[in-house]
C-alpha cells in the first residue's frame, strides 16, 4: 500500500466512512431480513425515510464486518453488536455514504441493532442499506417480541440531553447528549420484552407548545409517517399496539400559566377536554388498546390528568389507568430534563403502575 492510499485509508476510517466498497456484499434496505420499527416512510423501499426519534432496525448477519449506507450527517446513532453496546455513529457526510458499524468480528452468525438516539427537527433522513464482507449474507431473522407498546410524549419521552451533564446546553449541544436507548420509554419496552415506538417530539402538548403556540401540538403531528411532513400520513392498521403510553401535560403547563405560575380553570378544563378528545383519537386508530395517562411531577398535571382518567372511568371506558412520576430532586440536566438515572427511577413508577393496573399479566 503506497503512502498516499495509506493516509486516505486512515481519514476515510476516522471519519466513520466504509472503506469496504470495493470488496463488500451489498444488501440493499428492501431485504426483507432487515427489520424496521418505529415510523418509517417506505415509499421508496430502496431509501426508507424517517424523522421521528428512536426509530430503530436490526438484522442478522454472517462475516467479519458491517456498515450501513445512509444519508444522515446530523443524527447520532447508537450500534449494538450481538447484544452488546459497541459505539456511537455520527455521520459526516452530506448525503448518501457508506458507514463501518464493526471490522474484526469472528465469522459466525452476528445480530445488528442500530438505533437512533436523538431527536432533530425539520428534516428527514434515510437508509439505502448494509454493507457485508464479500460472501457474507444476512440470515432470515428472529420473530419479534409479540407485544408493542407506543410512548407519545414530548422531551421527556424522547429522553432529551439525559447524557449530558452541565445544567444547560444549546440545541444542537443536545443531540450527542441524548440517547434514548437509556430513556424511560425503552426501559419499559425491555421490561416487558416489547417491540416500541416513540412518537414523541420536544416541546409539544396537548393545548399548546412550551410558548403558548398552538400550532406545536403532539395530536397535529400524531397522523405522519414522518414527524417533519404532513404527508405521507401513518397507517395505523401496519402496526397495532397493544398499550398506548402518553406521558404529556410539562409543555401545556409551562405554556397555559401566568406569570404567577398558576393555570386558570379555564384553560385547565381545554386541557383535560383536549385530553379526553386525544384517547379518542388513540382509541378509534387502534381499536381494544389500553391507554395509560402518565403525568408528570407537577401538582397541576397530576391532578388534571387524574381528573381526565376519573371521568374516563365515570363514563364506563375501563381501558385507562393512570400513573406518574415523582420529581427527584438533583436528577436533572441540560435546561430541567431527566437525567439517564431519573429515566430509570421514571421507569420503575410508571412499571409499577401498569403492574397494579393489570396491563400485561406478566414479564416475557
């Protein structure tokens, strides 16, 4: 290898770009081994589009190396080997590349996941496919977990900044401080055994966005396959879940008070009617679901959302229960979010809760 080649070899390595193009299997993102969760727009089948946080995909695989071929520089991205965490994935090209995810594997039968971490506006990214050793091939994959349960939410379930560690941070300081593998919403799915998805997005409410804006609202965007375009629209009939866990109410609060801190009654009651029109959404997509309303710490939340869940009842719907999650004093960063070990005591509330409400009969 002349010096020239050498030195190209070692910054295509360090910039995460695969070096394998020229002698690698490619395995294009319509296989139908390649398992996709979470809202992926699979218009193109050849380039699934996504935008929502946490969307993730897994495969089985034979050789001695992985990459993927993507079109994200934004992103982080988290990459599991056989189970086992082995990097972070930040892309550094604009548009499509080609990616190692893991060299030097022994050759035996390999499982991938590939989840990403953070959440990220006004735009939309894709994946053409992964990259094998010359030979190598993927295998027909696992059954998935039976059960699925979708977290809707804000910044709390999207698990914003639960990695960083100083009290604030700019936006884009967030996107490599945030992992929402180690967030609550994946907790409880791994609790479970349950595939997920996180249709979540920071800032949004019921009523309105953390300003007071009406037009940031979670139900506006709950119809999209892709959080940043109104069309194309989900369908909901591809992926059924069996629980529905909301967890909203922090933005509405932050944007329907006053100076003072406090809510008027008034806007409490459009809040909780809000509310009660969203289940009702839940419900007519995904017919015999079971509902949990999850408030957060403060005392306006829990006690509107109790509310909500009461007159839910009084009406005869027995598929909501309620539950919520203390405030742990110290246990939050970058501008008032979670930290990963406040994810896990949100986590064991929330567990707690689904146990005593009967929402699955046991762990499997």
């Amino acid at each position: 290898m002349n010096h020239v080649f050498r030195f190209l070899f070692i910054v295509l390595l360090v910039l995460g770009v695969s070096t394998m193009s020229y002698s690698t299997h490619f395995i294009p993102a319509n296989n139908s081994f390649i398992q996709y969760y979470g809202r992926w727009d699979m218009t193109d089948s050849l380039h699934p589009r996504h935008s929502w946080p946490g969307v993730y995909l897994s495969a089985e695989f034979s050789g001695t190396s992985i990459g993927i071929r993507m079109t994200d520089s934004i992103n982080y991205y988290n990459v599991y080997i056989d189970g086992k965490f082995l990097k972070v994935l930040h892309g550094t090209i604009t548009g499509e590349a080609d990616y190692l995810l893991a060299d030097s594997l022994v050759n035996i039968h390999h499982t991938l996941l590939f989840s990403k971490r953070n959440i990220m506006f006004d735009a939309v990214f894709s994946v053409s496919g992964l990259l094998l050793d010359e030979g190598a091939d993927l295998f027909p994959p696992q059954a998935k977990p039976t059960r699925k349960i979708e977290f809707i939410g804000d910044s709390f379930t999207a698990a914003e900044s639960n990695e960083a560690t100083v009290q604030e941070l700019p936006w884009e300081g967030r996107f490599p401080a945030t992992n929402i593998d180690k967030g609550f919403a994946p907790a409880i799915a791994r609790y479970y055994n349950a595939q997920y998805q996180t249709t979540c997005r920071s800032g949004a409410g019921l009523v309105c966005d953390w300003q007071g804006k009406r037009d940031g609202t979670l139900p506006i965007f709950f119809d999209r396959t892709l959080m940043e375009a109104s069309e194309p629209k989900w369908d909901f009939s591809k992926w059924i879940p069996d629980v529905v866990v909301v967890c909203l109410g922090l933005n509405d609060h932050s944007g329907l008070k006053d100076k003072e801190g406090n809510v008027s009654i008034e806007k409490s009651e459009l809040f909780r009617q809000k509310y009660h029109d969203f289940i009702k959404t839940i419900r007519m997509v995904y017919p015999g679901v079971k509902i949990v309303a999850v408030a957060a710490f403060p005392e306006w939340i829990q006690k509107n959302v109790q509310e909500v869940v009461k007159e839910e009842t009084q009406n005869d719907k027995k598929d909501v229960c309620y539950a919520h999650f203390d405030d742990f004093p110290g246990g939050y960063v970058a501008n008032g979010h979670p930290t990963v070990e406040t994810h896990q005591k949100i986590a064991a509330q929330i567990i707690d809760a689904m146990g005593k409400n009967k929402i699955f009969s046991v762990t499997k």
